[in-house]
C-alpha cells in the first residue's frame, strides 16, 4: 500500500512563503513524476509544478514557486514565494509511480491541504 502524506499549508500575508512537503510511504519502487496540483470551490483541479525529466511550471507560478524532489526519500516541496490572494486553494501532491511489488505504474494523491492568502 502507498501512501502519500502532505503538510505545510497554513495562512499567510500576501507577499509572504511557504513551503508545502510530501512524503510517500510504504512499498515504494520508481517514482517517475511528482507534481503539485491545486484546486479551488469554482475552479477545477490545475496543474501548479511537475517534476519528471524535465520541470515544468504554470504561468501563473513562474518565477515564484519552486518545486524541488529528494529521490532517496521519496519526498516533493513545493517553495512558494510572494503568494498572492489569487495562490488560495487546496494543494495536492501527486506521484505517478510503481510500488516494489508490481510492474505498472500508478497515480497516487495526496489527502490535500489548505492554503490560504489573505491579509
């Protein structure tokens, strides 16, 4: 069983960071892309950062978030800088990866947490 465990969200001033982490657990084997999506009530589910064989960011991030992953610990952050009301939502972790028991790749979420930008 794979699980993956997020933390780090919280509210914050606009302008000001947070770094969101997650860790996945359990029968891990190759981990292949860990992402970050993000959703609010109004919008659906969106791609915020990837990170496989190349990265990859949404327009709206570039030049503020970073995504970062640790391959030996099976962990994906996501830095945030100058976040901006707009930044509110629920961000997911996302791994697409096969555990050490099976040959097939699966997409594994995060249970989602909450950031909040707001003055």
């Amino acid at each position: 069983q794979v699980q993956l465990v997020e933390s780090g969200g919280g509210l914050v001033q606009p302008g000001g960071s947070l770094t969101l982490s997650c860790a996945a657990s359990g029968r891990i084997g190759t981990i292949s892309t860990m992402a970050w999506y993000r959703q609010t009530p109004d919008k659906q589910r969106e791609l915020v950062a990837a990170h496989g064989d190349i990265v990859s960011y949404a327009d709206a991030v570039k030049g503020r978030f970073s995504i970062s992953r640790d391959n030996a610990k099976n962990t994906v952050n996501l830095q945030m800088n100058n976040l901006k009301p707009e930044d509110t939502a629920v961000y997911y972790c996302y791994m697409n990866l096969r555990s050490s028991i099976a040959e097939q790749y699966y997409t594994y979420w995060g249970q989602g947490t909450q950031v909040t930008v707001s003055s």
